[in-house]
C-alpha cells in the first residue's frame, strides 16, 4: 500500500495531499467488503432501462461528475448525466422529469451544503420513482444522516481522515471519485486493479519532493489556464478551481477544452500566462490536444505552455513538458487522478508563494470551508 509522506509545509492541505493513494485504497478496500449490500441496492435499479443517472454535488463536488461521467456512461452503457445541485435547486423543472425513475448521485465533503441537501429533497417532490446514492466523507453530515435513514437511499462513506479540514477540497474529491467508479464498475476499479494508479500516483507525489520546487517552475505569471479534452476538462475545471481557492484570486485561473479554446477563450493568452495541456491517452483524442499544444508554442503569446502527458511525442517534448512515471499504459479516467496530483500541489505552492494560509487563504472570510448565506427557496409551481 502507498506510504504516506510527512508534511513539510506544516499544513492540512499538505497532508491531506499526500495522504491520498493511501486513502483511495482503504476506500476500496471498504467497499470490495461492502459489495453484496450495494449490489442489493443498485442491481434492480440498474435493469430498468429508463433509469436515469444524474451525479450531484457543489462545487468541487459537482466537478467529480463532470470527470468521470463520460467515462461510467461509456463504459456501463446507462445514461450517467453531471448536473450541479447549485443547478439543481435554482432550476429543478429542467433537470427532474418526473416520467423516468431517478437515481441521484450525491457527492459531498461534509454532506452540509445547503445546496446538497435541498437537491435531494426536490428530487423526491419531483420524481415519484426517486432512489439516492449519498457519498461523502463525513459521518455527521446532514446529507450521509439523511440517506442512512431513509428507505430510498444508499450511504457510502469515505474513510475519515478524507474529510478535508483544509479549506480547499483534495483527498475527499479523488477517493470520492475512485469510490464511485468502484462502485459501478468493479470489474475495472477495485482494491487491487487501482492499485497501479495509487502507485503512480505516489510516485508523482514523491518526485515533487517537499514541493517547495512548485510543478511548472517559478515565473510571474498572473494567469493559468487549464486544458483537457472530455473528461480531463473536468479535471482542468478542478485545477483552475484550486487555484482561485488557495490564492485567494491573487492568480487569475481558466480552463476550457483544447478545441474550444480557439474559440474566442484562447484572446486571454498574454505573455504573463501559464497555459498548461493534460494530453489525452487516446490516439484520436490526443491528435487534437497536440494540434493546440503545437499552436500555442507557435503563437509565443503566452510565458509558459506545458504539456503533461504519458507518453512522449516530439510535439510534446518541442517545449516545457512533464511525462508521468513509467506504468501500464492508462485510459484517462486513470490518467485524471496523476494530473489532479500535479495541480493540487501546484496550487498549494502558489499559495504559499503570495503569502496566503492554505488551510484558510480567504483573510476576508467572504468564502468558507462549508458554503454560507444560501437561502433555499421552497418550489413554487
């Protein structure tokens, strides 16, 4: 099992950073033991062949469908759809059709955003025929309490120390996706298949030493733009994420998909941005990430583009470029949990670097661990 490493920033984000692929294994570990009570939950859902799949969350929590449903959909042949719950209560008539039994994937660190738990209870006013897989890292949540009491629903619970007290989300996003997917596709994600990603996974963490050398090196720059294509967008989404959270906005972040970054997105390059290219795992995919790569070396707009990919190429290895630790070859559902590695560490330094608190960069207080000030509206026909 991956070890994990001391902190030296002295920080929970730290720890909780490198703790993960230790973490993802427990989770799993747990789960392989809970398999028969979850497959009595899932198995008959999953045979009508209406059943719609939605993956819920805010935030953070939100991107984790946006990451691995393509993926579940692809592979499971159901119909996996991400839709925010912060989308979800603001407008429940587009999303909750009551024609279609529903199960509703919710993902949530502490299980008490506002949002997350007024989500579920629209889904069961909307939808007559309403199931609820509630996964999350806290015991005491609102959102795990609920489903643990309520005949609809499944509670799955992430091992404790995934309950981030850093404010920024890290461990509990990774082991809350790796428990999802091992839970619909036990076959390829389990305690003992995933073990190859926690072990490059680890090893990236390793190679980053006491991260005090960053990811991408030192300049100033004021802006980074994450790129992915299909669910590595998700990841890139995640990445700029973290960065606003632990800097405080202090760095300006962007994420889009390489091909869509041409369209009108791309005008926000200038030579204080960092652009930075997760490259896709297949073939044909890949063919378009390093089409964009070539172009934004070409163009010599922006301070920096790096690529961070798993096999090289000589586009790739043209300018700045990370290739991950030698493994089996990966698909990049596999490949998103190295790439989140690389941008959780890399918003940690840049915090450190403009002279934020990780554990709670927000000095004014305005943005919180558990998001406050939500007035949850009672619907309204």
């Amino acid at each position: 099992m991956p070890q994990i490493t001391t902190a030296t920033t002295g920080t929970w984000t730290e720890e909780e950073i490198r703790q993960q692929p230790a973490s993802w294994i427990r989770s799993l570990s747990n789960i392989d033991s809970l398999r028969s009570s979850i497959d009595g939950f899932l198995t008959p859902l999953l045979r009508k062949s209406d059943l719609r799949i939605v993956l819920t969350g805010a935030g953070t929590s939100a991107f984790i469908g946006d990451i691995i449903a393509p993926w579940l959909a692809s592979h499971t042949g159901k119909n996996f759809t991400a839709v925010p719950t912060t989308d979800l209560v603001t407008n429940p008539m587009d999303y909750f059709s009551p024609a279609h039994p529903l199960l509703l994937i919710s993902f949530a660190r502490s299980g008490n955003s506002p949002e997350s738990v007024a989500a579920v209870e629209l889904a069961n006013q909307f939808v007559p025929e309403c199931y609820h897989l509630s996964i999350t890292c806290n015991e005491a949540g609102s959102l795990y309490q609920n489903a643990v009491n309520s005949d609809n629903a499944f509670a799955l619970l992430m091992p404790a120390e995934t309950h981030d007290r850093g404010f920024a989300m890290t461990s509990s996003i990774t082991t809350m996706m790796a428990s999802c997917l091992a839970v619909f596709a036990p076959e390829t994600v389990n305690s003992q298949t995933f073990r190859d990603v926690a072990d490059r996974c680890q090893a990236i963490l390793t190679s980053l030493g006491d991260f005090s050398q960053g990811v991408f090196g030192h300049e100033p720059w004021k802006r980074i733009v994450y790129l992915g294509s299909g669910g590595l967008q998700g990841v890139a989404r995640e990445s700029a994420l973290k960065v606003l959270e632990l800097t405080a906005g202090k760095l300006a972040a962007f994420y889009d998909s390489p091909t869509g970054f041409r369209h009108g997105p791309k005008s926000l390059v200038d030579h204080e941005t960092l652009v930075v290219v997760f490259v896709s795992s297949h073939p044909y995919t890949r063919q378009y990430d390093l089409d964009l790569l070539a172009e934004l070396r070409r163009d010599r707009q922006a301070l920096r583009v790096v690529a961070i990919a798993a096999e090289a190429d000589p586009v790739i290895e043209a300018g700045p470029h990370i290739l991950l630790p030698p493994s089996r070859s990966f698909i990049d559902m596999e490949q998103a949990f190295c790439f989140l590695m690389y941008a959780q560490v890399f918003a940690l330094s840049q915090s450190l670097s403009v002279g934020n608190t990780p554990d709670t960069p927000s000095a004014s207080g305005t943005v919180n661990r558990v998001v406050q000030g939500v007035v949850i509206h009672p619907w309204q026909a």
